[in-house]
C-alpha cells in the first residue's frame, strides 16, 4: 500500500504567527513520539512571507494517516491551531510513486 501524504498550506495572522509556530511545534514533537507510522512531520515557514507556512506529513499508509487524524492531542491542538489563520487552509493529498 503506498504512503499517505498532505501539504498544508497555512496564512498566520501576523499577531498569532509565535501561538502559531508553538502549536505546531507541539503537534510536531507528539506525532514524533505517539506515531512511528508517521514517517514525515515538518513545518516550514516562507523566508519570504513570515505568515505563509507550509505542514509536509507523510503516513505509511491510509490507516496510519486515519490514527493521525483522531488521535488525543490532534484533537487538542488542531482547533487553536485553526484559530491563529487568515485564511482558509489549502490542503492537498499525495500518493507514494514506485
């Protein structure tokens, strides 16, 4: 089965761009070490544009994305996360290639 990924494309509010980088930063480090299933978490944030960030995860699978998505923290922190954006997310998924 091939791996699940997304690319998030988040727009900060320049006031919650610090609760923004925390919150994620978080998630981050719990998806490290809650989901060995998670092979990528990262947040990268535009050197051109301070409140453009970009969230790249890849899950081995469908069902180790579906954990990712209704696991404790995630629930806890997905929602204040949303709060600090401009903007509607854009969310985009991928499939692993052979």
């Amino acid at each position: 089965m091939p791996a699940k990924s997304f690319i998030a494309q988040l727009r900060t509010r320049p006031e919650k761009r610090g609760d923004m980088i925390a919150l994620q930063s978080e998630l981050k480090g719990l998806v490290f070490q809650n989901e060995p299933d998670a092979l990528v978490y990262e947040l990268f944030q535009s050197e051109a544009d301070p409140d453009l960030f970009q969230v790249v995860a890849t899950f081995r699978d469908e069902a180790a994305y579906e954990k990712h998505m209704h696991i404790d923290f995630h629930d806890r922190l997905v929602p204040p996360i949303l709060e600090c954006v401009a903007e509607d997310m854009k969310l985009e998924f991928y499939r692993s290639l052979p």
